[in-house]
C-alpha cells in the first residue's frame, strides 16, 4: 500500500463480547447479554469498510465498556492507516461510541462519522416535536425520515442528527387484528455528513452490518 497512491476509504468500527468457560487470564464478569455472570472478555475491531481488511483488533477485560479505552484505540488506528498511505474519509460507529468526545475529535480531524444514537428521552422529546410539525419525510410504505440539527444536554454544539420512523404490523388486540393503531419503531443517526440526505445516511450506516 506503501507503493500505491493514497487510498480514501470508510472505517467500520465495533465491539463484542468474547464469553469465556473457566479462569482465563485478563478475563472478568461484566456485560454479556448472552451468557450472564460468566467471565468475558470485551474486544474493539476497526475494518475498512467494502473490502474488510481488518485494520485494528483489540483485547479488554469484560468490564470495559464500549466507549472505555476507546480514543486510544480510535488514534492508533488512523496512526496504522496514515503509515499505510491510507486516508481515512469517514467511520460508521454504534451506539456504544456515542460521545461528544469521540465527535469533537473526528471533527478536528476532518473525519466524517455516522453513528447511532441511544433513544433517551430526550430523543423521544425530538420525535414527538417532529410528530407535531409533521417534518417526517415518507421514504417507501413502512418507512419514513426526519432530520434536525440541535444540542443535547452538556454538549458544546450543535450536531446533525438523522431519524428513520419504521411503520410496525398491526397490532393483535384480544385476538383480532387492530389496522387503526399504528406503532412505529425509530432509529437515530448523529452525523458529521453533509453531502447525504437523510436516506442516503442511513443506507451508510446499514453498510456497517455487512462484516
């Protein structure tokens, strides 16, 4: 890569639990969704996005979160990847890396980002304002997109944030199906993008699910 001419490219970040079965060393009770009060481990991977080469790999102990560690590791890889003459456009990042912290930086470095947001309720304030002024844009049948750009609570700016509105089933209501009552579940984006609109964000992000 040394030899090529810069490359431009996405990074996909994540985490998992890595549950282990008897005393491995480092290994510690924390949160594992799958296999509660067992020991695990907590791993960090940095791929790049469409060829999946994996940039980065780190090893935790269980009890570190998501975010725990995570500037670091973040740094170290776009130190791999600058030595490889490999520029780094943007990173896709769960909910677990939300922070304004983790955003400032990328900011200062020029890095686009879209990462999804936790439904606080101050999200659930923002859906329903954007309930009342009928901002939802309608993307396909179950569908539709909203955008709007604020400051949440402590933070030093305002940020642009994506909603996607998901149109549920009919609901099953004493044994009969209730057409009349719609349910939605909604997912929230907070990106440093400007060249997408609201679809064109979340498609981004989905691309992150292909590892």
């Amino acid at each position: 890569s040394k030899s090529d001419a810069p490359r431009e490219v996405w990074l996909d970040i994540d985490d998992s639990v890595l549950t282990v079965f008897g005393n491995q060393e480092g290994s510690e009770v924390g949160y594992n969704p799958r296999y509660h009060g067992r020991p695990s481990y907590k791993v960090k991977v940095a791929f790049i996005s469409g060829t999946c080469e994996l940039v980065n790999a780190r090893l935790y102990r269980g009890k570190v979160a998501s975010n725990g560690q995570f500037m670091d590791f973040l740094k170290e890889t776009l130190a791999i990847l600058t030595a490889q003459n490999i520029i780094v456009k943007g990173s896709r990042m769960d909910k677990g890396f939300f922070d304004e912290d983790n955003f400032a930086y990328l900011e200062e470095q020029e890095i686009e980002y879209v990462c999804k947001a936790k439904l606080t309720s101050t999200m659930r304030k923002v859906i329903k304002y954007l309930d009342e002024q009928n901002q939802w844009q309608q993307l396909s049948k179950h569908y539709a997109a909203a955008e709007i750009t604020l400051p949440l609570p402590k933070w030093s700016k305002a940020r642009r944030f994506v909603l996607i509105r998901e149109t549920q089933k009919p609901q099953v209501i004493d044994n009969q199906l209730c057409f009349d009552l719609e349910t939605y579940d909604y997912q929230v984006i907070v990106t440093f993008s400007k060249e997408y609109n609201p679809e064109e964000v979340w498609h981004e992000y989905n691309k992150r699910c292909k590892h």
